[in-house]
C-alpha cells in the first residue's frame, strides 16, 4: 500500500539540490518496488505524466511502457513533442496511437457538453485498454496523481482528467509524485531535465480542445480552433505574458458573422481569446493583456486562419463565467 499522506516533517522541494535529492530517493525506491517486471503509463504530455515518465525511464528504462493516445483535441505540436522527448530524446518505450477518426468520429453531432466530457473519458480509457491488452507481462500501472488529487478526490486522478486507472486493468500502482504539489513535480521536471515547455507549460484541460470547440466537433472548426491557439501561444511568449499569465487560449463557438476578406465577403467564425489568472481556479480575474498584442493577435488570426474574420476578447471573471467555455 502507498503512503497517502504527506509527512510533516517533508521540506517543500524548491531546489535543484532538493529535487536531486528526491530523485535519488524516488529510484531507489521504484527500483524495489518494480524489480524486473513491467510498467504501463498513459502519457499524455501534461507536466505531472511526464514527470513520471522521466523519473521512470531513468530507474527501469525500457521496463517502462509509455502510450500517448492522440484523441485528436491537443494543441498544436504535442503530439510531435511527445514523440520528439521520449521517443527521441529520452529513448523511452513509447507507444503513439493515432486514435483521431475514432475519437471525432464518436464525437459527430454531440453538442452537449458534458456528453462530450464523457465520451472523450470513455473512449480514452477504451483506446488505452485495448493497448494495454495488447501487451505481455505488465504487473504495474504508473499514474501522475499528485498531493492536491489525493487531497481533493480520495486519490483518484480520473475525476477531472481523462486518462484515470481502467477498472478493467487490474494492475499494482506506481504513484511516484502522489505526495508533491504541482509547483514540486515541475522543480523536480526540471532537474531531471525536462524541456521548460513541457514543465512550465499552462493547465490544459483533459478533454482537450474538445471543450474549447463549443457544440458539436468539425474537423474544419477544430482545425481552425487549434490554429488560432498556436498563434496566441506565440505572441504572448513573444510579449513575455508567458509564465504571468496562469491560462490563455481561444474558444471558436459555432456560429458565424458576415465580414470582408481581401474585398470578398465573407461568413465566417470568431475566435474568442480567453486569458485569466488565478489561485486554485475556484476564482479568476482577467488579465489586462496590451492593446498591441491584442491587435497583433488579432490580425494574424484574421488574416492566417482559415475559416475565422473576427476576435473577440472575453471580459468576464470567474464568477460569472468559468475559465473554460463549456
Ligand atoms: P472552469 O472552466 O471550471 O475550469 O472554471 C477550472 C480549471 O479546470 C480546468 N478544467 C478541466 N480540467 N478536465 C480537466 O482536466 C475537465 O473536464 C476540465 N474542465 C475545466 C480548466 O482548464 C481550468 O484550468
């Protein structure tokens, strides 16, 4: 049985040398739990999965069995950066499953929220079911449940992400960072060399960009909801909003307005930017970005993203509104 409760008498990891040091305790400990035998992960790519992945690949190597389900809704480039760190970088086990018809495809005319939430849980937990079935000799189950999950909901990861433990898979668990908070696992990310992009990156919620492509999912919309994104991501970095920002995205909602592109007119979708700051999430504020990035934003989105003639940007704090659209 793993230790669910955090000791008093734990320092805060706030250092490299105290990361190491948890390091060091963490292999040897993983070590003696795992032995020879092997170990599953779903890695999706958010700071705390990859956290363990790392920490796993330098105690067991090639004992470790990552899977990145690609359901089709990440951002811009992660699926290509898993692929890049582990497979290339980390020489990690890993397994990319292309899952993007099946998932949209279950998702065609859903436009109810929380029935996309839940296909988007189900048909992940299914995806990494069936990987795992396909596997020999796995005895272990690595998850990145982390101090606040344990606190919030009795220690089960799957509450608010996708990717929570498969009933079905009756496997021992490996909770290496269970008793760090979230700014712990990303020192710690970081002394065991994790690219800053992965550690430091912003919440994102586990369905993805299914939630930010408001109603029932098109490939067309989606694309162009993923596209904006990217282009926001960058200005902001380039502006230094990076890291003073705690989450910024946009949101495409399904319906259009009439404009004009290059003299033509057009009916098109806005994208909506959506930029906050906060706590715990529980409450937000806006975050007062600056009219030149605003407009910088906004002119690259109407001009490079197909299918988007207007930005709109989203005023209100949590309460009224909740960060996420839906
Ligand atoms: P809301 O929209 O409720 O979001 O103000 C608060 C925080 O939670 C994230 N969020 C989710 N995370 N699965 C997740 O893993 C979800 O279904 C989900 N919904 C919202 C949101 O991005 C914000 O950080």
């Amino acid at each position: 049985m793993l230790e669910n409760k955090r000791p008093e008498s734990m320092a805060r990891i706030t250092t490299k040398e105290l990361a190491d040091k948890f390091i060091a305790e963490q292999l040897d400990a993983l070590r003696a739990q795992i032995g020879d035998k092997k170990v599953l992960l779903a890695l999706s790519g958010g700071v705390d999965s990859s956290v363990v992945a790392a920490l796993l690949i330098k105690a067991i190597g090639k004992q470790l069995v990552c899977v990145h389900v690609n359901h089709g809704l990440l951002r811009q480039g992660e699926p290509e950066q898993v692929v890049r760190v582990f497979r290339n970088e980390l020489d990690a086990n890993l397994i990319y499953v292309d899952a993007v018809d099946r998932f949209l495809e279950r998702l065609v005319d859903v436009t109810d929220p929380e029935a996309k939430r839940k296909i988007i849980g189900a048909e992940f937990i299914a995806v990494f079911a069936e990987e795992a079935k396909k596997l020999d000799g796995i005895e272990f189950l690595a998850q990145g449940t982390i101090y606040p999950d344990i606190l919030e909901s009795g220690g089960v990861k799957s509450h608010h992400n996708v990717g929570g433990l498969p009933q079905e898979l009756n496997f021992e668990l490996v909770e290496p960072v269970r008793l760090l908070f979230k700014d712990e696992v990303r020192v710690v990310g970081k002394a065991l060399g994790l690219p800053d992009e992965m550690v430091f990156r912003q919440p994102f919620p586990g369905p993805g960009l299914g939630v930010r492509c408001l109603g029932a999912i098109t490939r067309d919309r989606l694309e162009a909801l993923r596209h904006s994104d990217a282009i926001l991501r960058e200005e902001f970095a380039k502006a230094g909003l990076e890291g003073k920002v705690w989450q910024y995205f946009t949101v495409v909602p399904d319906f259009k307005s009439t404009g004009v592109k290059n003299d033509v007119r057009s009916f098109e979708w806005p994208a909506i930017i959506r930029a906050v700051n906060t706590v715990d999430a529980m409450t937000a504020t806006i975050e007062e970005i600056p009219y030149a990035v605003l407009h910088k934003i906004t002119d690259r989105i109407t001009k490079e993203v197909p299918g988007i003639n207007r930005v709109l940007y989203d005023l209100t704090p949590k309460p009224s509104g909740t960060i996420e659209w839906e």
